[in-house]
C-alpha cells in the first residue's frame, strides 16, 4: 500500500512527521512536500515558472527512528502545495493508494477551505481518484498531534482494513475526500467524533497599512471572527464542543438550489442577446 | 451604482476594459487588479508578505475615451486577484453593489474554477454579499470579447432594473455567484444562452522536465484533455456547443452526498479513539 | 542617437519621466523598465524563471505631451533593473549610443552602490562598452527632480556635442560610467558639482523581528547612519554639502593594495597545498 | 574561534558541507545559508518583505558525523546570500572572526563576481571588518571539492595561525577579502596557487525567447563565452592554466583613472547647471 503525504506548513512541519510516523506503520509513505511554510495559497498552481524539487535526506528521529515500519521516501517541492501533489502523482511518485494532507498546525473550517493549502493539495489527489484526507489540528502556536495522528491512523486502517487496497479501490464509492479537524487538545479531551457539514465563513479578513506615500503597503490579515455562534452540525460547531470533525468534500462549487433565482433573472435573455439590439 | 470590477490577466489586459466599457455604462467603475497576469493562482492570498497598490492613470481610450458614462477609477495591485478584490472591498473602495471579475481571456469550467484566478477574486465579492459575476470566454490566443461584453451589460441590467440596487439588495435572495463562459464567437455564432451545472475535470496536468540533475526543473501545463466527452446541461457541454453557459456558484466544497458512506466508515471510531487502545 | 533609459524603482516611478521629459530633446528614447518597484536588488538577475516584457502605452503627458521631441517607445520588464536592461540592449532594443538609470529617488552614494538597482543596471550598459550613467536625487519622500534634470540633460549634451555619436563612439575613453547623486533641492540650492570618489558604507543594516516562534519573521532595513563624518573628496560629503556628485565608475571589484598583505599571507602555500601533507 | 559559513547555492549544497567539515577543526562553525539555490542574485537584499530563518538539524553525517571537530549551528534562510549574512552578523550569530561562502559549484571570476551570490555575500562580511573568503570550484555538474576544501583549511590557518584570532583582529591590515577559484580537479591536478588580478567579463547573456504574442517570455542565460583568450596574470587565465587563483577584492566600484576623462568632460558644468540659462 502505497501513501502520499503532503501538507502546506513545509516539509519541516512537526504536523508532517507527526502524519508520517503512524502512516508508515500502514504503508510505504512518500513525503512530497513545498520546502517553505505556504500557507493561505488554496489550490494555487505554478504555471509560469520551473518548479524544483529535490530528494532530501531527513534525520531518522523525524519519523520515527530507523526500522520503525516501512520506509520513508522524502522530496521537497519550491513550489504550492498543489504543485508538491500535481508532482507526486504525475512524476515523482505515480499512482497512490491514498493522498493524506497535513497534518495542519490551525483548522481549516467552513469557508476557509477555499484558501487552505491544505485542502489544496488534497484536492489535486481526489480529483485524480484517490482516497484523499486533508486533517488539521485547532492550534497555530502549540499544536498538539497525538489525537489527530491516531485518528488519521484509525481512519487509514478502517479505509484499508486488510493493511493492502481491496478490489474496489478506485471505485467512486471508495473515493472519498475527507476533511477533518481535531481540536488541540490531547486525547482525554476530545468529547468525541461527528460527521458535519462545512460552515460558512469563521475568519474575514482585515487590512493593516504600513508606510506613507509612495511606500505604503497593506498587509492582509485573517483574524476577524464572523462565526461567532455557528450553526449545530457544522465543522466550526464541533470543534467549537470538542468534537473531531469529519466533513466529506467535494471539488466543485456548483449550485443547484440557486437555479430557480438563475432561471427567473435569465428568463428571455438569449432571444435579447442575439438579436443583438443595437 | 457602484462596481467593482477586476480580473487574473491583470491590469492592462483587454478582456477586463471590453468589461469596463460596458459597465461605466451601468455604474460607477472601480478597477482593482493585480498589476501582472495570474493564472493559475485561485483563491490564493498573500499573507506573508505586504501588498502593494497603487492608484494609475490608464490610457483613457482603454475604457471608452473621456466623457463616455462614469468615470473610471483603477488600481494596480502587486498581488493575487483575490489579494485585489479584498483590499478593494475592505480598504480602497469599501462596499460595492456588484462585484465583476473578467472578461478572461480563457474558458473557467468545470473543476477548473478550484485554480482560476477569475473565480478566486469573485469568491471574495460573493462571501461578503454582493451580487458577483465571474465572466470568461473560450479563447485565449485570439479572444472575442463582444458577445461576453453584450451579455454582461444585459446581466447588470436585470440584476439591477432601475440602474440602481433595490430595497432587497444584499437580501441572500439577490446574492447571486454567476460563472459566464461565452463561446469565442461574434455575437453571430452564439447559439443561446444556457443555465449549465459545474461540470468535473476538463484539463488535466502535464509535467515537462527540463534540464539534469542538480538544475532538474519541472514545469506544470494544464494542457491534458480529459473531458472529451462532456455530460449534457454541464458548462463544457454548453461551450463546445456553442452556447453562453452561466453556472450558479456557491462557496462551499461540502458534499452531502458522501454522507452515508462515511457515517459506514466511521461507525463507532469515537470509541475505539477514545478508549485510545494503547 | 538612441538612448535606453532604465531604473530601479519602477515604469510608473517621476523620476524616470523627468529623465525621459529631457532625454528626448536628445535623442530617441527607449524606456525599458521594470514593472515594479525594486529597491536592493543591486545587479541581480533572473536565471532561474523567465521574464515577460510588455510593449506599454503611457500616458502621454508623463513624457511632456505628443509632439514634444523624439518619440518615446515604453516596455515594462517583469524582472529586475538588470533584467530589463539586458532584454532592452540584446533584444528589444539592440545597441544604443547612451544608457541611463534613474532618475532615482533617493541617493545611491558609497557603499551602497553594490545593493543599488539603479546602479546594478547601469552596469549592464557599462559591460557592453557603451557610455553609462545612473543617476539619483536625495531625497525619498518628497524627492525634486529638476537639477538633476538639467544636469542629466548637460552630460548628454558634453557626451554628444553635435548630437549624435561621434567617430570615436565605443572606444574605450569615451566609455564612462558615470554616477551622479544630486542633492534634493531646487537648482537654486545646488552649491556646485564635484567629481567625487565613492565613499565607504554610509548605512548600516538593522534587523526588526515581527512575531514569535515558528511564525517568526525578519526585516532588514538600511537606516542605521555609519557615515557621520564623511571623508572630504567623496561622495557622501560632496552630498552632504549640497553639492551635485559625480563618481566615475568601473565594474570590478579587484583591490591591488591588498596584493602585498596576500603575497605575505600566501607565502610558500602551493608547496603546502599540493605536497598534500596528509 | 567562530566562523559564519554561508553560499549561495543553499543549505543543502554539497560544497557547503565540505567547506563546513574542514571549517569545523579550525574553529566553531555557524552556518547561516539560503533554503533554496540564489544563483545570479549577487549582493541584492530583501527589503520589502520580511525574512524567515529557521534553526535545522541536518544529517549529522553532512558535516563529517558526530564528535568530529567542533560543533555545528545550522540556519535555513528564506531569502537572498546577502540577507543570510547580514541576518547571522546582525541577529542569529553575532560577531564572528572569519566569513566564508561557498564552496560553490562554479567558479565565480571576473566581471562575474557583480552578480555572484557567493560574492555577494561574502561583501557583507568584509563590510562589517571582518576577513572574509569567497571560494568556488570551476565545475557547475561533477563538482569536485576536495582541492578547494583543503587550500580553504590552509587559509584559515594561516589567517589564525593559534588556532584563535590574534590581537591585531579586526585592524584594517587583517580585513582581507579573498575571492578564491580552485580548478575542477583532484589535488593532483592543480598546477599551484596564484595571486591574481579581477579578469573583465568572462561570459555574455544570451536572451532565449519562448511562447508567443501575450504568452511571450524571455529566458536570460549566461552562457555567451567571451574572455576566449584572458590576459595573464588574471583569475581567468589562472584557472585557463589549472592554478587555483586567490584574488583580493575590495568593495567599491570607484574608478580613479577615470577621473581626468571625467575632469575634462565636466569643465565648467557647474557655472553651466547654476547660471540656469533658461
């Protein structure tokens, strides 16, 4: 069984490692990852520039000392997180078994997925077919991974439970992207797990001005709280309570219950349009 | 009648000033884009390092020539498209009644909207509530921005009937997220205008390898087709039958149809987690 | 007689037009510049990612209004200083009779002139034999343009006395580069010119640290004043006692004074280092 | 006896570590180097975003295993040579009492040094009055560093000869800046050591034009062999002939023996500038 493991904090991330140290007790892992912390770039390609990668030597204690289960095959990409999952399965590495994003040092909640490097990266192995988790822990300064790592672990053995892919894998109903939040606590304080949907947006964004004149600069921030009271069932909700979150994705922003609205504003626009009434 | 108007092919490309035109025929026109071509980049936002932007002066034939409907204000933006349209939204214009990115030079369809950057700044109007607009159309060597230009005027006009919001504005009812595609065509070759859905991968990624060893680098095309054979009522259907396609967009990656299968797939984890078996 | 005219801080910066406003009385004037601003960047250049190169109209007032002198022809440079005047004399341009750097806001004098883009292009043009001068004023904020301006315009002027290139255009003595720094007054403040020798380190770099562990960042800033009494006969002190500065300039940085100290240090080495004494 | 080591081809280059492992017997090596490979950057400093520097543990046999020499600190610098040192001078490190950068792969000669990285850094050791040694191998693809590691040994030695900085440390007559090239050979090919002289440029740019119309880029390649017979007694005739070339360097770009040319063309400007015979 072959793992793809990636991430947007940098292929020096505890979280990484933290990943790698209970997946490589699964299967071989293959750590392909940006070599710099990237955070907030989404699903962000490199289309007009080289990217580079190398394959680097990394102290054995990060992922468990040596003879610890499989082995572990590291690169690190200059480049997105999408690009290090674009270069895994298309060049690097090849076909997968699973694509295992983080794990992330902060959450990636509701709205905030669309600009998650986390979530961008997974995306990249979902829509090529594969089992695709993007996990994260709910704290930037002093994360803690023990529960997340045990839970990728569980979730990893209960998608293969014979240690290998079954027969099926690669069928649509095995393909699942999940993304899933731990709240940064240790195991004890964790209430429990819940399936939930994705909020809507929990952070906006501010602006900090520096410099006058011909030197002044803007400094985007993602600090402004909006989700203060979420709705029950949602991602931010359960965090919120203590709950691992584990919300099922999908790679498409289309919008079914906004047709309605779209038909009535169109109605007729097509016979204006080209009977061009100019 | 304010707008907000800006792109991923930066600030001097044609498509977003054959938008312009039309639009100071409608509003009051706010350029905010970023100052070089960006695709590729989605919703990616610069938080890391300061954004720079600065108010300029365009060739006044760009939007029509003086005295031609409102008057034309721009900004150039050392950033991604998003980085543009929040800066617009939260700092150099504040708030808008539409918010318009494009005309691309370059079809957005299907999953392709994770990494475009047309739809990546538009996000930022949409989840701050205002009626958004993302508007593309399929040429990228030689594009016809007319038809695309026409159906834009003819969508802000019913968007807003009387030349200016109503009472309902900002009413989640008004708050529409429309994706455009318009075949590149005059206004003659335009078959009609269609109501599509997202359709999944159009173009998949190719990796080009260019010098050996230590100076190996690899470059990422998205130059692969993968949807030969488009699903009817999706936008690549309607494109590459001639049709304008508008597709309702959302902000969400959620995927409630993946439910069940992880409800099976989780069952009782809580409490193998919890009793943490070790 | 063609004229490239470059500089650091960017197509959009005054102080560029100010030079291009004289400049054209002169000759045909090239503006090949990068697309933003620079600064630090020294002679840098782009080898591991292409450039784009953008063929811009300005508007025309930036260069004195249509019809005043030769016509102006304006690319924007997505790279640094020495990017674009490399581009400008390989390829957009070809050979030019004069290449001119500035005019930059904010004094290049010193030791500073190894980080300087002004200067870090000029030497572009220098390296391929043709007569060179970068050029700055002293002042950032509120920087005034019109002596060194004129005095721009008088170089020109000595340099081609009949307007245009003599027969021994490109021989060596007629190859100056010349590095002019004016103070930031009007003509009337301007005590005389000097021909200078570049002074030693006139600022200092300090460091400022922004947040705390792994989200930990530096920023280097130049503004720490090493040159409070600046030796008489350089250019920091012809500056400083408002005098207009003029540097004759080479290209290397060999120091023959030093061979005494390194014959001593040297002394018998190759005996040491090819015996091998291992 | 401390030492910053630094290079330009990043944290990860083999010379680093070969200069790191003969460094580390002679004195307390800090390595303060850029995360990725910063060719063609020469002295440009990052002055408008913040750096990040982060504390590595690398593969203990890198720097020759464990309990051999002194120990070794390891920075990992997101930005430019210069920025490396400057940040380890000023910040991380502290004073020191030698600057070395390199070994790099490639030799760094001539007009060359402008835009070295490896030079480029080591100027702002030499700035801040410290000895400082560039050093490079003449070979970009098979590097071998054995010769260049050992005359670098034998340099620091002799610049130290206790093994410990003398009183006269830091007196001007100590403050050697040495820019060092070694032939890409086994110790038995070097033909001898050679104080040399800074040659003129060794290579041209060639520009490579790749896409076209809108998608236009130009790639800038210094491969143009220009120095195909250099003056003896030169860096480049030195390494032509297989000696490795120590050259001592300076940093100024100041040309004394322009100055006559430069009195001569200027005669009587100062009158001309002030009367403004406007």
């Amino acid at each position: 069984m072959k793992i793809l493991l990636t991430n947007d904090d940098g292929i020096h991330a505890p979280g990484l490692w933290a990943a790698a140290r209970v997946l490589r007790q699964v299967g071989q892992v293959f750590v392909v990852a940006p070599d710099r912390e990237q955070s907030g770039v989404g699903a962000s390609l490199t289309l007009h520039a080289p990217v580079r990668a190398r394959r680097v030597t990394v102290d054995p204690q990060l992922s468990g000392g040596e003879g610890f289960g499989h082995p572990v095959e590291v690169y690190a990409v200059e480049g997105t997180p999408a690009d290090s999952c674009i270069l895994a399965l298309e060049q690097l590495v090849g076909a997968v078994d699973l694509v295992v994003s983080g794990i992330n040092a902060g959450s990636n909640l509701g709205w905030d997925v669309m600009v998650s490097g986390t979530v961008g990266a997974a995306v990249q192995g979902y829509v090529r077919g594969y089992p695709t988790i993007a996990i994260s822990v709910g704290g930037v300064e002093n994360p803690q991974f023990d529960a997340a790592a045990r839970l990728l672990q569980l979730l990893a053995g209960r998608l293969f439970p014979s240690g290998a892919p079954g027969p099926d894998q690669g069928s649509p109903s095995n393909n699942l992207f999940l993304n899933v939040n731990v709240p940064n606590q240790p195991l004890t304080g964790i209430a429990g797990v819940r399936i939930t949907t994705l909020g809507s947006r929990s952070y906006g964004e501010t602006i900090r001005i520096e410099g006058n004149g011909a030197r002044q600069r803007y400094w985007i921030s993602r600090n402004r709280l909006i989700a203060t009271n979420p709705e029950q069932g949602t991602d931010l909700w359960a965090l919120r309570n203590n709950y691992a979150s584990i919300t099922p994705l999908q790679a498409t922003l289309g919008h079914q219950e906004h047709v309605p609205a779209v038909e009535a504003l169109l109605e007729g626009i097509a016979a204006q349009l080209l009977v061009h009434d100019d």
